[in-house]
C-alpha cells in the first residue's frame, strides 16, 4: 500500500465530484419581467418568462 500523499487523494475522489461542471444558471432581466407583470395583472408563464432571459 502507497503512503504518499497523491494516493491517498485519489482514493478520496472515486465518485468524481472534482470533475462535474457547474450548473448552469438561467438569469432574467428582472425588470422588464416586473413591468411585464404590472401590465398583464398576474404571473407569467413559463413561455413568456423565457422571453426575458438574458444569460
């Protein structure tokens, strides 16, 4: 059995959580959305929330 340090950092990482991306997050023009919101009197749908993302 290895005693250096390398090993026994491997050993720690076997599900790969190192190697997963981040998730990627969805950002909206929060204001327009509200003004929106304002106009129509009630919340958005999914559809018409997507119009306003931004990133």
């Amino acid at each position: 059995m290895k005693n250096d340090n390398i090993y026994n950092f491997e050993n720690h990482l076997s599900d790969g959580r190192m190697v997963d991306k981040p998730v990627a997050r969805v950002m909206y023009d929060i204001r327009k959305m509200s003004e929106y919101i304002k106009e129509l009197g009630r919340p958005l749908t999914e559809v018409e929330a997507n119009q306003f993302i931004i990133c």
